[in-house]
C-alpha cells in the first residue's frame, strides 16, 4: 500500500455505524479501490462472527484484526475511543483526515480529497 491513499476504519459487528458504512463503501468499491486502499480493521474477538458478518456486508476489501478487541495495541495506536473511527492516510504516510462516527459525507469527502490529489 506504499505510496497510495489509505482509507482505514476501525469498526465490529456489533456497531451498527460500522456496518452500514460497510455496505455503503461496498455499493461504491468499484470506484474507490481506484483511489485509494481500503483497510477494515475489526475489533471484534470472534473471528467466525467477524468473516460471516464482512461476508454479508459484502468487504472485499482488506479485513484485518489482531484478535484482541478494545485492548489492543492498534487501536490504542490510532487511539480509537469509539466506533467507527476512520482515519485517511495520504500516500506519505501521514493522517490527513480522521472521522469519529460515521456519515455518507465521509465517503464523498474521502472520494473528493483523493480525486483532487491525483
């Protein structure tokens, strides 16, 4: 992902923002995967309930965890206090925008910024 946006969110199954803004960044994939990478990193603990429910979201972008829910070191790094909470990262590596909660305006945002980088 090394010299590309990065649109990463930090979300669980149980958040219900967190699983429309799935759905909504799933409906417009098509054109975002050609701006930027998208990360979903879940803070959920069980891993069968985190891949069935990416799975009916329908994430086809990366979905990772480190398995360790809200004591983990990642979201402790970001310092997620709530969900979902997005950040997005320029190409250099530096957070640009950070979005606690989620609203469609995020995704037109991200969409925008990135179009007018390029």
């Amino acid at each position: 992902m090394k010299g590309k946006y990065i649109y990463l969110a930090f979300g669980s199954i149980s958040c219900g923002p967190c699983r429309i803004e799935n759905r909504e960044i799933a409906k417009r994939y098509n054109v975002l995967n050609k701006q930027m990478d998208i990360v979903n990193f879940s803070l959920d603990i069980n891993q069968k309930e985190w891949k069935t429910a990416a799975k009916t979201d329908g994430i086809v972008w990366y979905n990772v965890s480190d398995m360790t829910g809200m004591a983990g070191k990642t979201k402790t790094l970001y310092n997620v206090q709530a969900m979902p909470t997005s950040f997005l990262i320029d190409p250099k590596g530096v957070i640009i925008e950070r979005f606690d909660g989620y609203s469609d305006e995020n995704i037109k945002k991200i969409a925008s910024i990135v179009s007018q980088e390029k």
